[in-house]
C-alpha cells in the first residue's frame, strides 16, 4: 500500500506532496549522505544539487531516467546509486562527477555507454547488471583504476582483448549472460582473484591453473563437460568441484579399455609361494 500511495503522490507536482516524498532536505545531513531509495521519484529533487559537500547520494529503486546539470555541483560526491530506475540513456552528467569511485546502474535499460565515462578515473566499482547490453562496452576498459565488475544479467558473448589493461580489476561477474567459450582475454589476467561465469552456455573450460591470483571461480549451470582446473587453494563454484569426479572424455574411455585388454592377455606372474598375481 506504501509504494502505492507513493507511485500516486510522485504524479502530483505540489510542494506539500513532494515534501511527503522527499522528507526533510533543508539542510546539509550531518553525515553527508542523502538516501531518496524507494520514493517512488519521477523528477531528480533538484535541491539535492545544494549540498555540494555530499559524498553518498542513493537514488536507487524510483522511476528516473534524467539528472539535470545541476548535478555537477556534487564534486565531492565518491558514492551514486542510479539502479532499479528507468534510464535509457546514460546520463551524461554523471560523468562530470570525477571523483566518484562507486557507481551503481543495474537494473535499468541500457544498452550502451558513451566515451565521456572514461572521465570517471577514480572508479572502482561499477555494477551494470540487468541491463540490455549485447556487448561489454569498450570505454569500461579505460577505467584504469577499476578493481570490481558486476555485468551479469545482460546478453554478453564476447569481451574485448583490451580488458587484460586493466591491471587493478580483481573481480569480474559475468553470469548470465550468453557466454558460448570461456572468454579469452581472462586467461591472459593472472591478477584476477574472482571469476563468475555462472549461467552461461560454456561447454568446455581452460586450464585456469596458470592464474596465479586466482581465489574463487563460479561456472556452475552452464552445459560443460569438464570442471575448470584451477592452482591448489583455489575455490570452485560447479559441477565436479570437490568430490564428485569429472566424467570421463570419450579419448580417456577408449584408452582405459585398451589399458584393461592389454592387462588382461598378458601373462600373470608367479610369487614365491607359486601363487598366481594379476600383473596391474
């Protein structure tokens, strides 16, 4: 019932219905944080844009799809969460806000991200789950300081060969997505610590024992015939992972029955006390 008294409010422009929504925002907050989380907001509260030392701004679960330029005033900003909302585009303001180092847009509906995100230098975590990306958008790879990625959820097949530059990321999640092979490029980033393919279409993996960085890979629901081998201590997430054995590829069927014919025509030997023993 709350959401929808809210979903009714946000259409009325009044000070008084708005004030509902938005609460107190009179003045600074104290710890320089302002979450408008679940208002279910249609228009960005442009007073926001006053509090120019705020550093956490959570805009998440409304229905936005435009930030003013006002937005900018925030250069003190590190933390925005833009996801849940019903953005389109990308907002372009966003990338006026350089010293952002959090940046949440996950469930929304972009496709693409433009050239100026490469502005953001400071970021280090950016989710772009639950959108309708078909491709890992190139400007991600100028991100020079970005450590974590969360792009699951999207219908991603392929990754671009100038991932493996950036030399900070130490996560990756990918599942989800319509992954056919294991991405190339990830084999060639042995600083990368966690792999998530989960809910793919892989049907074979890699060796991956080599990524001496390596901590935990996730492969589990995809259509594979092996599990990835990884470095001891390394933590898998899949079929075959601990106990279970791997089942046998059709080369290794075919070479253990020739091993057992070969066995079983040989002559058996005799031990001391002339009792027969199978020669193994």
């Amino acid at each position: 019932m709350g959401n929808t008294v809210m979903s009714v409010i946000s259409l009325i422009p009044s000070k008084d219905c708005q004030k509902y929504l938005l609460g107190e925002l009179e003045e600074m907050p104290i710890d320089k944080m302002v979450d408008l989380s679940g208002r279910q907001l249609r228009r960005f509260p442009f007073q926001v844009c006053n509090f120019t030392e705020l550093v956490k701004l959570y805009l998440s679960d409304n229905n936005l799809n435009y930030l003013p330029p006002e937005l900018e005033l925030l250069q003190n900003l590190q933390i925005l969460a833009l996801d849940f909302n019903r953005f389109r585009q990308f907002p372009l303001v966003v990338c006026s806000l350089t010293q952002l180092s959090i940046l949440y847009l996950g469930n929304n509906r972009l496709h693409c991200l433009p050239l100026e995100l490469k502005m953001l230098k400071n970021l280090k975590t950016l989710w772009i789950e639950s959108n309708d990306f078909y491709h890992l958008p190139p400007v991600l790879c100028e991100l020079s300081l970005l450590k974590t990625l969360h792009a699951g959820c999207n219908s991603i097949s392929s990754l671009p060969d100038e991932l493996k530059h950036l030399k900070e990321l130490r996560n990756i999640w990918l599942s989800g997505n319509q992954f056919t092979q294991f991405p190339q490029v990830l084999l060639e980033m042995n600083f990368l610590e966690v792999i998530d393919v989960d809910r793919n279409k892989i049907r074979w993996f890699p060796s991956l024992a080599h990524l001496k960085g390596l901590k935990l890979i996730i492969y589990d629901h995809n259509p594979c015939a092996n599990a990835p081998k990884v470095a001891n201590g390394v933590r898998r997430v899949g079929r075959w992972s601990e106990d279970t054995p791997e089942p046998k590829r059709h080369k290794q069927i075919e070479d253990d029955a020739e091993n057992t014919m070969e066995n079983k025509d040989s002559p058996a030997k005799e031990d001391a006390g002339g009792k027969q023993t199978s020669q193994i």
